[in-house]
C-alpha cells in the first residue's frame, strides 16, 4: 500500500542518545547525550521512557511551542505493552496512539501522521520511539551482566529517544510519499541473526514501492535501511538482485553508520527503534536540509521477535516501512 | 482529538470466541465459538493468533472476498510484542499496521481504518484484536493452573477474537465520528483493579468527545464502556457525575454484558481487548441494524499494564478511545 503525499512536512526532531551514540562517528548530530545508562532514574525501563520525553521536550523548545499545541502523539518502543511510549504519554498528556513494528515503528508512526496531515485530519503531530540496549537485552536475551557470548551476526540495540514534528508548513523537508509493508517470514528462527529475518521484508517493500511509484532505485540518491547490520545489509543486496533483479547502488544502513565497528564492541552493527530516525533525523535530514542529499527512501526494518513464540519454535517475521523524503526546492 | 466521518462505515464484522464467551448470555451473536482453549493448537499463544485469523477468514467470507481485496491490516492485541496480530498478519500477507493500546486497541483501529477511508487514502481494511484469558493471566498476572486466590475486583480476560471490515459503501453501520484518548494515571497501582485504572481515562474521553461534538450525553442511545467490570463501571458513574457534572444515562459495560457473573467465575466481569469488539460487533450492531439502537458511543478502555513498571511501583495509567456508530437510514 503506497500513499503520496503533496502537503506535509517533516519541520523538525528532536534527537536523544546513551553513551554509545555519543562515541560514534555520528554523535555531533544529535541534539543530547547521556554519557550513563541511566539518566538520573532508577531502571533502565525507567531511563528509556525519559529518552521520549527528552526528545520531545528538545523538539518542543526548537518548534517554540508546548504541548497543548500538539494534535496528536503517535509513539511505539521494544518494552512489553510499548511500556516507553505509554509512560511519556500519560506526562506528555497528548491524544495518543501507541503503535509497535519493532525496528521499524518510527516509518509507521511517520506515515500514521503523515496521513492524517494530508487529509487535514489534524493539524501537525509529533511521533516518536525510543529503545535502550540493555532493557532490550534484558527483555529478549539475556540481562548483559551476565555477559553471555554472543555470536559476531548479533547487533547491538541503540540506546535513544527520536522525535519528529509534521505539519503542513512549508519547512524542513518533504516527506513525499510512504509504502506499508507486508509482514514476510521466511523460517529464520535464529534470535542473534536479526539481518537474516528483515532483509527479504525490506526487500519486498523496496520492490513494491519502487512498483506502485512507477520509479527506477536510481531515483533515489540514497536508499538507507535500519537496521539490518553488516550481513543482513549483505543479504538484502544479493536478495534484491537475485529476487527482483534489482542492484542497489547508493545504499546504506542506520545499523551500520551509528557505531565504528573497529572500535566499538557491537557485533554487527545497531539495532532497535531508535537506530534508524536517529540517523534519519540528526544526520540525514541535516544533509537534505543542505541539499547534500535531495531524495531519500528510509525503509525502516523490525524483527516482530516474540521471545515466546521463538521459545515455542516458530519462526520470527519481519516487516518494513518505506518513506521517501524530498529536500525542500 | 475528535474526527468527524461523513464515507465511512462499518460493513461487517467477524468474531470468534473460547468457551466462557459461548456460554454467556451473548453466546448466539458470536460467528464461531470454541469449546477448550487451544483450538487444535499446541500453545495458548499460538491459539490466540488463530482466533484472529479465524475472525478474519469468517469476515472475508461473509464479504465474499479475499485477503487479496484488503488494502489494510490493523491489529494488536495483549501479548508482549502483539504477537498474535504479528504472527496473523505474516499469514495474511495484507500490508499492515501493528497498534497497542490494551483493552482500547480494537477502537484504536477502528479510528486509524476509518480516517484512511475517510481521506480516501485506502478503498478498504480489516482491523483486528484477540485476547486469550490464559495467554494473559499467564504473561500479566499468574499462570491460571497455580489457582491463586484473587479479589473480587479482579476481571476475566476474554478469550475472543473480533475483526471488522470498514468502507466507503453504504453498508452495516455508519462510522459517525471519533475521539483519540490521552493517557490518563491517577496513580492506581493495583494490578487487580483494572476498572479503577481506566474509569477516569473513559470519562475524560467521553468529556471530551460531548465537548467537541457539542452534544449532551443524552443524544445518544447508549454509551458502552468496555471493559470497567462492575465496580470500574460504577466508579465511572460516580466519577463522570461528580468530576464533569454528566450523568451517565443509557450506559452499559462490554465487560460486565458478555458473562452472567451469578452463574460464571468471572469475578468484577470481563476484560481483554477482544471483550469490547465482541460485544459491540456482534450484540450491539446486530441491534443498531434492526433499528433497535440508532446511535451508540462505544468507549473502549485500555489500562496499559506493564508487569515491569508495576514491580519498580510505578502506577498503571489508562486510556481510551471513543468511536460514535449509527444505524443507517
């Protein structure tokens, strides 16, 4: 299902990080970092919720405007029941809508928005989501105090809250229009090769969005995913050829441009929800915003790992949202 | 933030539920309704995602289509991760949009399909939600074979799965107009009084829909809430009269309609996002197209109960979405 868009804009984001993001290569363009894991709370669960409501709060300020100004919220996260989003909704006190597609949330909250902003439904709307590696680790692996091997395919979960505000004013960049994926599951059952599960629904979200846009990939000055990590960046450009006869040129991944491998102890790169509008908001619409990069396909990918149903041995699905944004003229 | 609606209706619906639910006074409005709790599956989990599948299948029937002619698949449901949504939609292979707003998520949907509809941005979606009372003692509470003991403000989660299929056609239902909740925490921390947590999320949002819609309460044949039990259902009376001045007239409750507490161990009545859609698709607009009832404010309820916040004592805020049918003309 792709929907195009002629009114709406993504204006503005607010961008929040743990210590991790802020010693990568990418840490000068996001708006605040913590350089603990625990932000002054109590719990890690605790700690990510604040990341939301940081990053709100720092989009708020840059939009000069509270939250009473605010239609709608629309936010997902990693917790069991988007604990997160739930806790930053009740403080933030704004009609909401929880959502939840994994890695892939952000995409879906934008074209929620985006919708309703093209049809005049509301008038703007923040979105946001937010992941904490080790409140995901706890939950879907192991607590990381056990410090358990992992093998080199696992990525590691980004600690981060991402906020972006649309509206209809002209400002910032475009956002053009969006494909809703379709959820594939092809048997991976492996919980620490998540690249492997979400690279063929990438794969055929590319594919359809390409289709229902009647465009070439190379309409695209960058097609960047997030976050399928080193192999599954690997995967998804041999499946996209081989499957649909298509090469990816110009193609990267949130997963791997968040962190420096060689120095950093992430396996194959970054994962979780906040992973991809990170980059997306702090360090790719900055190089729209100057002209750097004029149209960008954003394919948020999410792993829906059910620890209990990969305990049940079913295997794990995936799906992907595509949003195409346009730098202003 | 209220939507108003003048294409979009609810033309059919499909729902299927465990054995509680067949031996209720409502057994004879369910499509299908199965007598144990595994359904020929191996695990409840696994269950839960076939009764979503099975509600679809009955409404694809119904509609002599197939999935092929969905343009939307919007679902949640009460398992970490919307498992059951996600694993129903991998075999739907509809595009699709996961939500999470507990016991409030089938009205969450409702609203997401209608808007898109509304703007004419999809011609057509099926939106679904199921719980599975053992699925959800087990993850939220205790598993239901230890037989602890609990207090009579406890509710008993549906078993069900319930789908709707929106349109533009003249057909069914008319979907009238919408009100998106805020999340609401009064501080209640007790994981056994659902009805307490979301009884001030269902008056604000019923506050709010009157005041937007310019309407007195009396304007419409029935508000249901669902899902407060017996007592969330009298402290929303009580709360709704002494907070907003409103005395709710014509108000029933999903959660205390669908069991016959005298005969049936279901303590404070029912709970589970399938609870609501249950009783509004299959009782009430049964009602609504026999004329019986012409305008009904169904008010779905969703405490966002998270077994992690509540162990580090945080209390459990509320939601609620509203969603305003009438009977065709």
């Amino acid at each position: 299902m792709t929907f195009k868009y002629n009114n709406v804009y993504l204006n503005n984001t607010g961008t929040v990080t743990g210590p991790y993001e802020a010693n990568g290569p990418l840490s000068k363009y996001f708006d605040k970092s913590y350089q603990d894991l625990y932000f002054g709370m109590k719990t890690w669960e605790q700690a990510e919720s604040k990341l939301i409501e940081n990053s709100v709060d720092i989009l708020l300020n840059k939009l000069k405007k509270t939250r009473f100004d605010i239609d709608l919220f629309i936010a997902g996260d990693l917790l069991n029941q988007i604990a997160s989003s739930n806790y930053a909704a009740a403080s933030l006190g704004i009609p909401y809508f929880g959502i939840y597609s994994a890695c892939a949330t952000s995409v879906a909250g934008l074209i929620l928005g985006a919708n309703m902003i093209e049809a005049k439904q509301i008038k703007n709307c923040i979105t946001a989501v937010s992941s904490h590696n080790n409140g995901a680790e706890k939950q879907f692996r192991y607590p990381v105090e056990y410090g358990g091997p992992k093998p080199k395919t696992t990525t590691f979960t980004t600690t981060g809250g991402a906020s972006a505000y649309l509206s209809s004013e002209k400002q910032g960049v475009k956002v053009e229009s969006a494909t809703v994926g379709v959820v594939t599951d092809l048997g991976v059952k492996d919980v620490f090769h998540m690249g492997a599960v979400m690279a063929p629904a990438a794969a055929a979200t590319i594919y359809k969005h390409l289709t229902d846009t009647k465009r070439e990939i190379g309409y695209y000055d960058l097609v960047v995913t997030g976050d399928l990590g080193v192999y599954g960046k690997e995967i998804l450009k041999e499946y996209m050829q081989t499957e649909y006869g298509i090469e990816l040129r110009h193609y990267e991944d949130t997963g791997v441009m968040i962190y420096d491998r060689k120095d950093q102890p992430v396996y194959a790169g970054a994962s979780g929800p906040a992973c991809a509008p990170l980059v997306t908001y702090g360090y790719i619409v900055n190089k729209m915003k100057k002209k750097e990069l004029n149209r960008v396909l954003v394919v948020a990918t999410g792993a829906l790992h059910s620890p209990t149903m990969v305990n049940q041995k079913l295997s794990i699905p995936g799906v992907a949202h595509a949003i195409s944004l346009e730098a202003m003229e």
